[in-house]
C-alpha cells in the first residue's frame, strides 16, 4: 500500500504536492554537495522563495527542472559543480559573477573581556535564515564594534563568500553610504548602470556578511540597505549604531553594559575575591589597570574600591578602560575621589583609536551632536534628573508644541543618557 500524503508544512515555499523519493528528486543536502555550497544556502533559498522545493516531514525534495531555473537566476561562478542527474539534459551554464575584493576584518590589539553569551546569541542569529538584518544598538564605547568583529568571525564558515567590514564613521552624508559599501567590496559602475544596481548586481548570488559599522549618523541611508537586501537573497547585514535603523526586517540587539558584581560593598571581605574578580566589568577593569602598572592586583584591600569604581562608571567599557589607564598614578581609592568629574578625568586614550573614543566627553559629544537643536533644548532641561528619568516624569518639562517628538527623542536620546551616567 502507497505511503499516504502528507499536509505540506506551513514554512515551504507553495508548490506542486508532495513528491515521494523518485529518480531525479534530491534532497537539499545532495543539491547543496552538487552544487558546492553549503546546505544553509539552499535551505536559506528555499525559504526565501529563490529555488522551489516540497517538505516531506524534515526533509526537502526538489526536483531537476527547479535545480536548472534556480541555476539560471543564481549562477555564482566556477566553483559551483552542476548537478547531473540520471537521464537529464546537459545541466545549465553557469555564469560568473561580477569579482569583489572583501576588506579584512579589523584585529583588534586587546582581548574582548567577558560578552561570551552575547557572542553566541549574535553568531545564531546571523545563522538563521529568516534574519537578514541585525542592528546592535548602545551607548557610545559600551563595546559594539568588538562585538560584530569577534561574531563576525565566529560566523565566518556560515557565509560561503566570506564576511566584509565596512567603517561608515568618515562618512557624513547618508548618500554616500552605498557608494562607499561598492568601494570597499571594489565595485564600480558598469556602462549605464547605477553604482546602488551595479553593486546589487555584484552581490545578489552571494552568500555573504556585511557588516556596516557606525551607522547612527546616516540613518537616511537604511532604505538603500534594505533595497539592498531584497535584491540580494543570500546577503546578511550586521550594522552597529547608536539608535536602531527602524526599517523593514530589521532584529534589534541591544548591547548592554558589562556586568557588576552582585555582592553590596563590604561583602567581598567575607566571601573573598573570586567572585567579584569573576565579574565582567572587573576582568576588564584589572587587566587594564595591569597594562599600566604590573604590579597591580585585585586584593581584599582594594576589592571595594574597585566595585564602587565600576559602578559609578555603570559598567560602561570605555569608561572603565579610561579610568584604569589613570591607576598609573592615582591608587584606587584616589581615583574613585575624582570621579565626580569624570568628564574631565576619563580622557586621553589610545592615539591610534578614533577621536570619539579616546574621551569620555567625546563620546558623549559624538551622540549630543546627532540630535536637533529641538532635542538638544529638551536634554538640557532633562539634566535635573540623575540615573535617568521615565516619560511621565520627563513628559511636564517638554513645551506641548514638542510632545510628538517626546518619543523621538526618548529612544535617540537612549545611547546618550547611557553615556551621560558613565
């Protein structure tokens, strides 16, 4: 008796029905093998609507005519071996696409200290199918781009093509966004082609990681993405910024401040250190204090003062990495003293990085200059608050003409209060 038919499943691409295990039907792992690319990028067209396939329970049947259109709307070049199935015509040609050269991720010259699940919740979500936009959001030095740089290569052997880096901080107008994604990728614009199609054309068939870094100052840019991405089924976007982009498809991943201790002051003494050194904003505080002065250690002495040190920073990595470098001359508890002006004193970083991280009050500034005058007179009257403030108590201060742009303000307005209380 013949197997009976099965209901398709709710996430296959509308098809002809079922077809039971006949010659010439593959399954996606056997196309992916033929075809030399992964099985991710197959199942990812499938779902995507790019090559037609049936479910049968877990497993994907497509047949030789669907394998042959898929071909002629997706050829990627040489690599991809065609598939030739028993008593089939000679499979299609495949042509090449247009050559991209990827700029090298940036390797950063210190360690990520502590982000280990937030690296492994990032790396799944670029993995899956259904996610072609990611957007980590937070304050200014709360670590986002040494986020997507350790993610991005963890992610790597998901994206046959590779992943590319792109710093967007140079750029000023948003209509320079593309064109300066087509000039780090190397592509430029053919006979009467624009350089947005010649650029879509250059990456449609590519299954690859995009990452756009610094995008909180071009957000009129978002749409060309996101034309991008539609045009582009195999590409996925990793963006950093300091407000979310807001468009279609987008997944948000706030960025949190490194984690505190739990224990309140004067506790460290009893249950020792292991558990405060095991704190994240600690393991990033005593390191960087150890490239200043190797003579420094966590000690029961010191313990407290350290705790209290990167809780007034609010865990913020920037801050903290700013005020370890001062423990070249100020002990712990001599530094905790002047951290009410902590604008002052949190400066002079690293030469090499961009000015915006090298103080504190820059960082602040970076995220202050975003905002309209509207909103900058909004922030000032807002400063009366301390540790941050709700909307219904914000809400009296702002002139009823502003009250539509309360909300406007209150989530571009996130990434610099995050800043403001380090």
């Amino acid at each position: 008796m013949s197997e009976p038919r099965r209901r398709p499943t709710s996430n296959q691409v509308p098809t002809a029905p079922d077809v039971p295990e006949l010659s010439g039907v593959r399954s996606a792992h056997e196309v992916a093998a033929d075809l030399g690319v992964s099985e991710r990028t197959i199942r990812r067209a499938i779902q995507r609507g790019g090559l037609r396939a049936t479910k049968q329970g877990r497993v994907y049947h497509i047949t030789q005519a669907d394998v042959d259109a898929y071909q002629a709307r997706h050829a990627r070049g040489p690599r991809r071996k065609p598939v030739v199935f028993p008593s089939s015509p000679p499979p299609f040609r495949l042509v090449e696409s247009p050559a991209i050269r990827l700029p090298p991720l940036p390797v950063p010259l210190t360690s990520l200290v502590g982000r280990e699940m937030a690296t492994a919740d990032l790396v799944a979500l670029l993995e899956r199918d259904d996610v072609p936009l990611v957007t980590l959001t937070g304050p200014g030095g709360v670590g986002k781009t040494r986020l997507v740089l350790v993610a991005g290569r963890a992610a790597a052997d998901a994206f046959a093509d590779g992943v590319a880096f792109v710093a967007l901080a140079p750029i000023n107008d948003p209509a320079l966004v593309l064109p300066a994604i087509a000039a780090a990728l190397g592509v430029r614009e053919v006979g009467e082609r624009s350089l947005a199609s010649s650029l879509a054309v250059a990456l449609r068939n590519r299954q690859l990681l995009l990452i756009l870094d610094n995008f909180e100052h071009v957000l009129d840019a978002a749409p060309g993405v996101v034309e991008l991405l539609a045009a582009c089924p195999q590409l996925t976007v990793l963006v950093t910024s300091r407000a979310p982009l807001r468009v279609s498809g987008e997944h948000e991943v706030p960025v949190p401040p490194l984690a505190l201790p739990d224990r309140p002051n004067g506790a460290h003494r009893r249950s020792g250190l292991e558990e405060v050194a095991q704190s994240e904003a600690v393991r990033l505080f005593v390191p960087r204090a150890q490239a200043i002065r190797p003579d420094f250690a966590l000690t029961p002495s010191n313990a407290d003062t350290v705790v209290t040190i990167c809780r007034r920073l609010d865990g913020l990595p920037l801050a903290i990495e700013l005020a370890a470098a001062r423990i070249r001359l100020l002990p712990p508890e001599a530094l905790l003293g002047r951290l009410s002006r902590r604008l002052d004193l949190l400066a002079g970083g690293p030469r090499d990085q961009p000015l915006r991280l090298q103080t504190l009050r820059n960082a602040v500034g970076w995220s202050h200059d975003l905002l309209r005058e509207a909103e900058r007179a909004l922030f000032r009257q807002l400063s009366v608050f301390t540790g941050g403030f709700t909307l219904e108590a914000a809400g009296p201060r702002a002139p009823r003409r502003r009250a539509r742009r309360r909300g406007e303000v209150r989530r571009r307005g996130a990434a610099l209060r995050g800043e403001s209380r380090a």
